[in-house]
C-alpha cells in the first residue's frame, strides 16, 4: 500500500517532522543523562525532575485553549475565513496571558504548601520552595509558546514547530550539561531552564505574527467565537489536565510517597518508557486535523478504514523495538547507568516499557475521537486512567515500592475504550445504515 497516497503526503511529512522533533532531544537525553546523574547526584537530579514536572504539572491552565486554537484554526484556515480566524487568534492570546498572570501568582503564594509534601534527608524545605518559585515564572512563558506553536500546527505547518522545539530542548539540556562541567548547582540549571522557556516563547509569537500578517489577521473580539471556544475548550482542557496528571503528576508522587532518590530512578524509566508515548504522538498528531477534514467529506466507512490502517502502523512500528528492549534492557541499562544506578532502575524500565508500548496502539483513535468531534470520550477514558495510576502509585508504592508504582501505569490502558467507542460508532452504525 502506498501509504503517502493512502493518507496525503502532507500527513506523512508532518509525522516526520515530528518524528524529528521527538528523536533529537531524546538520543541527546539519553546521553547526557549518565553525566548529569553523576554531576549532580541522584538527590538533586530527582529535584531537577520534579521541578520540571512542577512545571508542566502548573500547565494544566492552558485548559485546553491550544488544541482548541489549533482545531478552529485548522477549520478556518481550510474555509479561508480570515474574520473567524482572527477571533480565535485574538481570544487565545488574550484567555493565555490571562491565566498564565493569574495562576503565576497563585502557584507561587501556595508553594510552600506544595514544597510541604517532599521530605528529603539531603534537600531541605526552603530548598524545595526556592525550586518552586523560580519553575513558577516559566508558566506564563509557557502559556504564550502554547499559542506560538498550536497556530503553526493548525496551519499544518510541522517545519516551524520541529525547528523551535527541537531548538529549545537542545538548548535546555546542553545548558545543564554546561552548568554541572562548571560545578554550577541545581538553582543554576532550573534559572537557565526558565530563561529559555522565555526566549523561546517570544521567538514563536513573533514566527506567528509575522505569518498572520501575510494572510491579513488583525485583531477582533467576538463573543459568539468565543462561546464557540469554550465549548470545545471544555472537554480538550479535562482530558489535557488528565494528560498532565498522567505524565507529570506521578512523579510528584512518587516523590511524596517514595522519596526523590526513587523519583529520580522513576524519572529515568517513564523517561525511556515515555519515548513511546511520543512516538505515537509524532506518528499521529498529524492526523487530528485531517479526521477533521475527513469527517466532512467522506464516509464513516472510508473513516474507519484510514484508521485501522494507522493503528496497525503504530501498533507494529512501537511493539517490535520495545520487545527488543525489553530482552536486551540488562546489558544496555547497566552500561548506560553502570550497575549499582542500572540494578535500582531495571525492573522499573522494563515493566513501564510493557506497559506504555501497549498503550502506543490506542494513539491514532485518540486523535480520531477528538477530530470527529468526541471529546469527551478522550476526556473519559484519560480522566479514568490518569487517576488510577495516581491511586495505584500510592497503594502499590507504598507496598512494594519503585516496582509498584511501576505497575501503576497499567492504568492507562483504559484509553483501550476510545477504540471500542470508535469501533461501534464508525464501523456498526454504518453497517446498521446499510441494512
């Protein structure tokens, strides 16, 4: 099967795009990770970690709002309808530098209440809280490159987006690698993180203005767009606050229930077993707006066929390399680590690798539920996932530690009930039609 054909070439050029976007980082990651290990010790590295998960964990007030951009930008670019566009541009700029104000100040007066659930022999609290307050300045930051980046995506402009990420993840981890061959400390690399993420946040807005004026956007309110918006923006914001709680959250915890030693161990396995996750992203995101597309001008039949065919692509494409990794994680783990950091984190590794190359099957159907207009079926099985592996970190971590919490992620597979969803909606009901 001709696959570019199948689906277009513009689909299979974006997948690699993202494929570059996730790849780069991910190899630098994996090779810098032994030396900031060991530069930093495992305490700090948890830190570190748990700063970044702070951080994106706080991002849960996007709400939303960027995949919303990028859907009704996507709709009303393909309609060419400049006056639409420039209310959702105008709306999401606006609705993003006004939470990011609000909940900057918030989360910084309520960092101490969070810094009071670590306890840590080595780092003290008020260590703790000065990592928190400098990770809170990245939220607004954060906020506007959410914009800068979900209007190039819902122009299906892969290119701009993989040169900007890839850029910034560079940037973020050649920084630290800098700073601890420096003998900098862990409040250098957490400044120099927050720094970049403004940077880099500025550099997209002014990529996106200078685009939208080529097509002639200008600045206009309307409240029935924005009615519009928050529609949408309901269910997108829940399953993206579920997206975060499943990725960043459990670290948090683990941290809590287990300590940042073992935080730092966890990190390091979702961290391989995360890489997963993101290919399935980088293989499907393109395909959020084309089953937008495809909804209005082709049948459920014709729907569900691009479907199986994706999901049959990624599915084979993540399972094979990961039972590779699995069998051989010993050897590549104790001469990636050493022994005495590969023994704490082998088994950890190998059970979230099993669970998250697993879960790679459910992508292309989560990016087809919320392209053909079902939201809350995404927001359902994540919300259900999402807290069952929180639940599950705290029982079966405090039962049999690192290696439960492990276990915990077993929870996600409820994103397995999007494909069931799918199946009785495009695949039945059109087979009920006919008859």
């Amino acid at each position: 099967m001709n696959i570019a054909k199948f689906f277009s070439s513009k689909i299979v050029r974006n997948t690699i795009y993202s494929f570059i976007e996730i790849g780069i980082p991910s190899i630098l990651v994996l090779i810098t990770t032994p030396f900031l290990l060991s530069g930093i010790g495992v305490e700090n590295y948890g830190l570190w970690n748990m700063s970044i998960a702070f951080l994106g964990l706080i991002g849960v007030v996007d709400l939303g709002i960027g995949a919303t951009t990028t859907r009704f930008v996507a709709k009303f670019t393909e309609n060419q309808d400049i006056r639409r566009l420039s209310e959702i541009m105008t709306l999401s700029f606006i609705l993003s530098v006004s939470l990011g104000t609000v909940f900057t100040v918030v989360f910084y007066f309520l960092s101490p209440w969070f810094a009071s659930f670590f306890i840590s022999t080595k780092i003290s609290n008020d260590q703790i809280i000065n990592i928190l307050h400098i990770s809170i300045f990245g939220l607004c930051p954060m906020m506007l490159e959410n914009i800068g980046l979900a209007i190039p995506r819902g122009f299906q402009e892969y290119r701009t987006i993989t040169i900007l990420s890839v850029s910034k993840n560079i940037l973020t981890i050649l920084f630290a690698v800098w700073i601890v061959s420096k003998n900098g400390n862990i409040f250098h690399i957490i400044i120099g993180t927050v720094v970049i993420i403004w940077v880099f946040a500025i550099i997209s807005l002014i990529i996106v203005y200078y685009k939208t004026q080529k097509i002639g956007v200008y600045i206009k309110f309307s409240l029935k767009t924005f009615r519009e918006m928050m529609k949408y923006t309901f269910f997108m914001g829940i399953t993206g606050v579920g997206i975060k709680i499943f990725t960043l959250l459990d670290r948090v915890v683990v941290a809590q229930v287990l300590g940042f030693s073992d935080s730092a161990y966890y990190s390091i396995a979702t961290g391989i077993a995360n890489k997963f996750s993101a290919f399935a992203s980088a293989a499907t995101q393109a395909l959020f707006p084309a089953f937008c597309s495809w909804n209005a001008s082709q049948g459920k039949q014709h729907i569900w066929k691009k479907l199986v065919v994706a999901t049959l692509l990624v599915g084979i494409s993540a399972i094979v390399p990961g039972i590779v990794i699995i069998i051989f994680s010993r050897p590549l783990v104790y001469w990636w680590l050493g022994e005495q950091n590969g023994v704490a984190v082998l088994r950890p590794i190998q059970i979230l690798v099993l669970i998250y190359m697993v879960k790679t099957i459910t992508a292309p159907s989560y990016q087809a539920v919320n392209g053909l207009g079902f939201p809350w079926v995404a927001t359902l099985a994540v919300a259900v996932g999402s807290l069952g592996t929180i639940c599950l970190i705290v029982v079966l971590g405090n039962i049999y530690g690192l290696v439960g919490a492990s276990w915990a992620n077993i929870a996600s597979w409820s994103l397995f009930g999007i494909i069931f969803f799918l199946y009785r909606t495009l695949k039945l009901r059109k087979a009920e039609s006919i008859n």
